[in-house]
C-alpha cells in the first residue's frame, strides 16, 4: 500500500473521527485495496469490496466525507479485515 493510502486508512481509523477526509482519497484507498466502485443516480457511489456491497453518497457541495459516512467507511474495512 502506498504511502498516501495508508495515511487516508489511518485517518479513518483515528479517534475521534475525522471531518476533514476528501472523499476523492478514501475513493483513492478504496481502488487500491481492490474495491470496485460504481456510479448509481445522483451522488450514489456504490462500493463492492471482497463481497460487501456498500452504497455512499458523495459529498457536496464541500469535497470533505462527514463524520457518520466515515464511520460508515471504517466499518466496512473492518468487516473485511483491513485496519492500520
């Protein structure tokens, strides 16, 4: 995992949560872990990692993921396994 990828999981992972994630990063980590993401209306993104299949919506009009979407995140990679 590069370098940059393994911040953005850390972030995730850090308490308390964070708000200030680019959601343009965690899409970055997710990609790199080998999640297939898949554009659906509006600003669904669904997210398909190991078998899970998870629905996020992209934030808007500000670039930074909100606090309970980043929970939703951590909660998917730790389902499948993958923590810092």
């Amino acid at each position: 995992m590069r370098a940059k990828h393994r911040k953005t999981l850390e972030a995730i992972y850090r308490h308390p949560i964070s708000g200030t994630i680019k959601w343009s990063e965690i899409e970055a980590l997710l990609v790199s872990i080998g999640a297939e993401l898949n554009e659906r209306a509006g600003s669904r993104v669904v997210v398909i990692l190991e078998g899970s299949v998870h629905v996020f919506h992209r934030p808007h009009p500000n670039p930074e993921t909100d606090k309970g979407a980043v929970g939703d995140v951590r909660d998917m990679l730790r389902e499948v396994g993958i923590e810092p």
